[in-house]
C-alpha cells in the first residue's frame, strides 16, 4: 500500500523570505530569521535566556508567550515581520 498524503503548508509557516511570522509561529523558527532574536530580546521576551526553553522551544508559540508574559504581540510581530 502506497501512501500519498500531502502535509499541508501555509505561507505563513514559512520563515525564509516567504511568509509572514504569526501569533502560532514557534519561537524555534522565529529564531531561525537573522536578527530576530534581537527584536525578541528587545520586547522583553524572557524564553532565549531561560534555560528550561531550550527544552521547548520548538513548541513556545510567540502568541502564548506574550500572553502569558503580559507582552505586545502585535509590536513584536511587526519587529520580526521587518526583518530581511
């Protein structure tokens, strides 16, 4: 038996030159973008030096952070969006 699923992808999920980062976007690809962990550090985004992130990093969505942390989402995302 073949399989022949297609995973779906979104121009949104997509950091390098295509998409846009969103509020579902892991910190893990956000981070991936060139000067992106500056703008994060600059907003006041704690998770790049706590050492406990490094174990989840792949799953801390920027929106559930800067919920949780009280942080503009919107400024942050436009920061990062900004970035070449």
């Amino acid at each position: 038996m073949k399989i022949t699923a297609k995973i779906p992808t979104t121009k949104s999920s997509r950091i390098h030159g295509i998409g846009k980062i969103n509020a579902g976007t892991t910190l893990a690809k956000i981070v991936e973008k060139k000067g992106a962990a500056e703008v994060l550090n600059e907003n006041g985004v704690p998770c790049l030096s706590c050492p406990m992130s490094q174990f989840e990093i792949d799953k801390l969505e920027i929106g559930k952070v800067c919920k949780m942390y009280g942080l503009n989402l919107k400024k942050i995302l436009d920061g990062v969006n900004k970035l070449k």
